[in-house]
C-alpha cells in the first residue's frame, strides 16, 4: 500500500496518466480509504483544469504583465 506522502508525490504522475497499472490500482485503492488524499487530489484536478483554461499570455490586458513577468520568475 502506498502512503499519504507517496500520493502528493504521485499526483502529477497520476493525473497524466503515466503511472504503471500497479501503481495506478495502489493509488486509487489508498484514495478509497483516505479521505485527505482524495480531497487533495480532487483540488489539485480543480486547479490543473482551471489553469487549462487560461488564455495565452499574449491574450492578458496590458496591465497585467507586471504581474505575469513576477510570476514568471518564481
């Protein structure tokens, strides 16, 4: 069984579809019985599609781009 900090590890992993089939059976099992994961997980799909919905950087008014190039550089 694969445990809570192996799951924010595998996240990323997970929601690409690039783990194994193992893993994704290990991760999906753990996720039935830890409700903090599954939490986790469902908020880190939420905010991949929110920030695939985002136009291009070209598309933000103007008097965002100070705040675009901040970001950039984190």
């Amino acid at each position: 069984m694969i445990s809570c900090r192996d799951i924010s590890r595998l996240v990323t992993d997970f929601g690409e579809g690039a783990l194994g089939f193992m893993a994704r059976v290990q991760f999906r099992l753990h996720l039935l019985f830890c409700p903090d994961c599954k939490r986790h997980v469902e908020k880190i799909g939420m905010m991949t599609r929110s920030l695939g919905s985002l136009p291009d950087d070209e598309e933000f008014p103007p008097h965002l781009n100070p705040v675009l190039e901040t970001l950039k550089e984190e």
